[in-house]
C-alpha cells in the first residue's frame, strides 16, 4: 500500500512538471520560426481596409487612436474607421464628431441607441453595416484604445495575399505612460505570450487566439464564419479564431506588426479582466469539446499537440496543485525522495525558467530593456529562492526517512511549507489581490506581488476562474477601464 | 518628351519605390526571424552547457 502511494505521489509530481515542459515545447518551436513561416507567401497587397472600433465611453482614447489611424502607412483612401458607438454617455459623440470633420469620408460614427450587451454585439453592429457594403475587401477588429504603429497594418495585409489564410494578429504590446511594475510584468508576459507562444503557433500550424486588439479578416472569411461574431463566450475572440480555423482558412501572427494598447493598472482590474478571459477559455473549452485531442481533419487544431497546449495553460493551477501534493506526500511516506524530486522539479524548472527569460530578452529588447527585472522575478522571490535551493543541494528534508508525528520539528513545518509551494503560490496571490482590492498602498501590493511573483497571480485567476464556471456564476460582460495612457513606444 | 510620358514615368518611378520599400520590409523581417533562431541556438548552447556543467561537478 505505501509503494502504491509513493508511485502515485511521484506521478502527482510528474504531472506538476506539464505545465512547465509543454511550456518548453513551445519554446524550442519559437526558435523554428525563422525557417517554417509564412513570409515565403507574402506579396504587397494593399486591400480596402474598413478599422472596427467598439466604444463605450471611450471619449479619453477615441482621438488619440484615430489620429494614430489615420497616419499609418497605406495607400490613400484604401482604409476607412468605423466607431461603433455603444450608446456612450461619456463625450464620445462630441469626439466623432470633430474626427470625423477632421477625416472627411475616412472616419464614420455607428451609433447604437441601446448598448452594454458586450463587445462582441458592439462589433456585430459595425461588421452588418461594413459587409452590406461592398466597399471593404478586409476587416480590421480592434479596441478603441489600440495604437497602430505606421507600418502594421502594411505587415498584416501582406499574409492576406495568401487566399489560405484568413485571419491576421499582431503582437499587442503593453505601452502604459508612465510605466509601473504591474505595467512591466504585463509587457514581459506579452513578450513570453504573444511575440513567443504565437511564433510557435505558426510554426505548428494552429492558432490558440488572435488578439482582440488587432485581428484583421479577409471579407471571404468573415462571411464563411457567418458574417458575425460569436455572442455567446466571454471570448468572442478565441471564438473567432477557432472558427476561422475550423471554416478552413489559416490565422498567422505576424509578431513584427506591432500595436500598443493600454492595460490594468491595478491587481483588482487585471484580475476582473483575465478572469473574463479564462472564464471564457474555459467556455469555448466546452462549445469545442468534438475538438479536443483529435485525429483526421482537424488534427492540427485539435490534435494532441494542440491540446496539450490549451489543456496545460487552462489547467495550470490543478497540475500545480498535484505537484505540491505529490511533493508533501513524499515527504511523509520516504522523505529522500521527495528531496529528490524536489531537486528534479525545480531544476527542470529552473533549465525552462532561464532559458525561455533569456530568449524573451532576445525576442524584444526594446521592451526587455524596460522589463527585464520584471522578468527575472515573474515566477516570484519564492520561487527564485526555491531554485537556487534545488540547485545549491541544500537540505531541506528532516533527519528522519519516515515521519511520525511524535518526532515532528518546527524544521519539518519549514520542509512542508517548501514542498508545498507551487500550491500555495496562487492561494498566496489571491491575498495579495485581496489586500489591493481592500485598498492598500502600492508600495506594500507590490513587495508582496515581488515576493509571490506574477505568474502566481496568472495562475490564482485561473483557478478563480474554474471555480466561477463550476459555480456557474453570473456571465457579465465587465469592461476594462481605459484612461488614454498607451502611447507609441520606441 | 510629352506629358503623357511624364505621367508615365512618375507612376512607374512610384511603383519601383514602392516594391522596393516592400522589399525592405520583407528582407528585415525576414532577418529578424532568422536572428531569432540564431539567439536561440545561442542560448540552449549556453544552457546545454551549464547543465552539463552541473552534473559533472555535483
């Protein structure tokens, strides 16, 4: 019987390493980019852009991001912008209406009296009025507050020349003016998510999500998903290019089309949007579930591969959480050995950790420039700490091969609470959520967010966010915030 | 010359600046993904390394 547990204790632990290795896997894929993409296809094409902007009482960032529009790099006349308006009750009206004296014939005002259904029905409005024309040949998604750099939109439409593909992201990148720390570990988790993840993505062949803050569609695409944008998910946009995908076109990121976007500036905001987010995942995990870990057709997007990728990021907290019970399990039935595989957990994750920090700095250097502390401290004090513990060999497992209670030491405490760590890492995040939702000073939400680290946090609003489907919580379309801080960074 | 000629020459001299500047674009782009694979045959070099490193002088 105790073999049998010490056999499942040690496959807990294995499992707790998924995350970590499929994370890997992704990785070496980056690297491949440079030979497997999808330049070879491209040829200088220029179609009819019509730019779809939601807005909600967007009046601080609506003319900041036209202006930004309308100075891209593009043939003349061969792009139009389209506010649809979300019955704001903010100056969004006054703003499109100078824009629009401005831009004459390039800037138009979609007004909805009745709004606040989300952004998915906001931007159904704009594709309805946009494909009843003829005018657009390409459709550019996008939010309000998003800012294009001037040759983006030349680097996405280039991949549209190929009639496979049909959907384009580039890489968002977080442009915050004045930068903070969560604005920092938001640029680093961009870099590592966007310019990294995706580039692995082209290279296997299946696209997890394009952003929704710059996804540009072919006119034949749009109408082959239906002319519209799924209203059911919090996701409209992995919905989006799931079924672009599944409809038999292509969707590639080109991670040189940058644009920069405004995120969260507070623990309390970016966890109500990430939570809107894998909530959503989490949704389209079901609506797809004739998908996952496929053979035949839809082996590329749902295949095992696929599938490993998805499963391992939307169920992170419960791997991390079989590893902690795998490790403290050891160490209560042969404590040698949950040295041991504490030793091989963190090297493996310290050999991941370096490697893919390193290669992000190589990745974007311009922002690694600004983000780079942030980066090596993204797992958290703790959990640096832990791998210098591994790799040092120091100790941490008591004097005794098997436990009992009667010669239990407070050092025995200490060796638990180490073990136990990639466990309480996100319990520990969400106090440090709570404290700053409670509305404590920054300078105490950041030490303890340092100490705990970012990915902790990621993984604290996933598993909120398992938790709040189980429950089936209330669906609510909540907005983020935007204050018109995202300027062009270079 | 006439001026129909001009116009001509002016629209061609606008599409050569044009592909040209496609060109440019493709080509570093096109280097930036290459750069990329270098860095990280660079750094699993590095990290292939230490690794073994650390297993001989354990």
């Amino acid at each position: 019987m105790m073999d049998l547990l010490t056999y499942l204790c040690l496959i807990f632990v294995a499992l707790g390493t998924v995350p970590t290795l499929v994370s890997f896997a992704q990785f070496v894929m980056v690297g491949l980019h440079g030979i497997w993409n999808h330049y070879s296809k491209c040829a200088d094409y220029t179609p009819r852009v019509a730019f779809v902007l939601p807005a909600w009482n967007e009046a601080e960032v609506l003319g900041r991001s036209i202006d930004s529009l309308m100075q891209i790099d593009y043939p003349a006349g061969a792009w139009r912008i389209y506010v649809v308006d979300d019955a704001s009750t903010d100056h969004t009206p006054e703003v499109m209406r100078e824009k629009m004296v401005q831009y004459p014939g390039s800037v138009f005002h979609l007004r909805r009296e009745k709004g606040g259904q989300g952004k998915a029905h906001t931007l159904n409005h704009g594709i309805t009025a946009i494909l009843d024309e003829n005018w657009a040949e390409a459709v550019m998604i996008m939010d309000a507050d998003v800012l294009f750099e001037p040759l983006t939109l030349r680097r996405m439409t280039r991949h549209l020349a190929d009639p496979e593909i049909g959907g384009v992201t580039a890489y968002v990148k977080e442009g915050s003016t004045p930068d903070h720390l969560l604005s920092r570990f938001i640029a680093f988790e961009y870099i590592t998510a966007q310019a990294a993840a995706r580039r692995a993505q082209n290279v296997m062949g299946a696209m997890v999500c394009m952003a929704g803050g710059a996804q540009l569609h072919s006119r034949e695409n749009l109408l082959a998903i239906g002319g519209a944008i799924d209203t059911s998910t919090l996701a409209e946009d992995t919905y989006t290019t799931f079924k672009t995908q599944l409809a038999g076109r292509r969707v590639v990121i080109d991670a040189n089309a940058i644009v920069w976007a405004e995120e969260p500036d507070s623990i309390a905001a970016l966890w109500k949007q990430r939570l809107r987010w894998g909530r959503g995942n989490l949704q389209i995990t079901a609506a797809f579930r004739h998908l996952w870990f496929t053979s035949g057709r839809l082996t590329t997007l749902g295949g095992l591969p696929f599938g490993l990728l998805w499963f391992s990021a939307a169920l992170t907290p419960l791997f991390m959480i079989l590893g902690a019970v795998g490790l403290v399990g050891l160490y209560f039935l042969w404590a040698p050995w949950a040295k041991e595989a504490f030793d091989v957990f963190w090297l493996a994750t310290f050999v991941v950790y370096f490697a893919e920090t390193l290669f992000c700095f190589a990745i974007d250097p311009v922002a690694s420039r600004k983000c780079w502390l942030e980066g090596l401290i993204f797992p958290g004090l703790v959990s640096v700490a832990l791998m210098v513990v591994a790799i040092s060999g120091v100790k941490i497992t008591g004097s005794t091969d098997r436990l009992s209670l009667a010669t239990w030491s407070w050092g025995d405490t200490a060796a638990v609470l180490i073990l136990a760590w990639t466990g309480l890492a996100a319990p520990a995040a969400w106090l440090v959520y709570r404290i700053d939702r409670a509305g404590a000073p920054k300078w105490l939400r950041n030490a303890l967010l340092l100490v705990v680290g970012y990915g902790p946090l990621l993984c604290a609003i996933a598993f909120a966010a398992i938790i709040a489907q189980l429950r089936k919580a209330d669906l609510k379309w909540d907005k983020t915030i935007k204050s018109g801080k995202a300027r062009i960074q270079t | 010359m006439g001026q129909d000629d001009q116009i001509g020459q002016s629209q061609d001299s606008d599409l050569t600046s044009a592909a040209s500047a496609f060109a440019r674009l493709m080509a570093e782009d096109k280097r930036q993904e290459i750069r990329l694979l270098w860095w990280q045959i660079g750094i699993s070099a590095v990290v292939i390394a230490l690794v073994a490193a650390y297993f001989i002088l354990r």
